[in-house]
C-alpha cells in the first residue's frame, strides 16, 4: 500500500483477503466457488493498489 495512513478501513481489506485467500484452500471447494472466490480476490487487490 502506498497510503501513508493507515486505516481501520485497510486493515477490514486485508482481513477480507486473508479469509478469501483461506477460502481457496479448502479442499471441497467447486471450481465455480474457486473462480468466484478469486475474483473478490483480484477485485480487492485492485482496490487495494496491489496489482
């Protein structure tokens, strides 16, 4: 992140993305919930500036 203050706002992102990211590794995943899940993921990341 390039913010030089940090927010509740960033942290609530990053909590966000963790929990998807954990999501993905859940072995009875379908492939429709994975794709689903990876796009938040890209979603939030773009949002965060972290593409």
């Amino acid at each position: 992140m390039s913010k030089s203050n940090y927010t509740c706002n960033d942290y609530r992102e990053e909590m966000i993305l963790l929990s998807l990211q954990k999501r993905l590794t859940d072995e009875n995943l379908s492939e429709k919930d994975k794709e689903s899940i990876l796009k938040d993921i890209e979603k939030l990341e773009r949002e965060m500036e972290m593409d």
